[in-house]
C-alpha cells in the first residue's frame, strides 16, 4: 500500500513537472495548476519542496522559482468534472503528450 501512494505521488509530481515546462516553453507567466491531492500542494506551497530528497519534487521548486507567477490550487476529487472530461477525450493516448487548445 505504502509503495503504492509513493508511485502515485511520483506520478503526480512528474505530470506537475511537465506541465510547467510546457508552459515555460509556452511563454506563459502566469500558471495555475490544480490538484486533488491536498498534501501534494501543502508540500509544494510550504517550502517543503526545497529540501526534499524526492529528485522530482525538487524540479517542481526549481520550475516554481524561474521567472513568472505559479499557483497552486487544492480542488476537490469529486468536483473535478474538468479532469474527468480531459482524461477521458484522451484515452488511448496514455503514452504521448495531448494538447487541448479548444478543449471539449
């Protein structure tokens, strides 16, 4: 169970990481990124991210740190209908990146 909700964390933190950089290389400077994982944002959000020994939670600090304005936002698992709908469209293209830019 415990390896379980580590994978799931890494997981989490990986699709943070990658979304940042997408809109870095975007040009964007101001990002908001919700999750439903209220721990994974009190992490992130408290400074914890800096002196982590999770390599990839460390990259979400260093992205947060470049030169623009990142939020972070807790949003409820069941409310998150926005996300259900995304995923959903994008079924079967679990191993590739998939970009919306005028979302369903």
């Amino acid at each position: 169970m415990v390896k379980r909700v580590a994978e799931v964390f890494q997981i989490k933190a990986r699709a943070i990481v990658e979304g940042l950089k997408l809109a870095w290389l975007k040009g964007y400077k101001q990002v908001e990124s919700n999750c439903d994982d209220a721990m994974f944002i009190d992490i992130i959000c408290n400074g914890l991210a800096s002196i982590s020994n999770i390599t990839v939670v460390c990259l979400i600090h260093k992205w947060c740190n470049k030169d623009w304005k990142v939020k972070f936002r807790h949003v409820l698992r069941g409310s998150n209908k926005l996300t259900d709908c995304l995923g959903n469209a994008a079924i079967g293209n679990l191993n590739q990146l998939v970009l919306f830019t005028d979302p369903p």
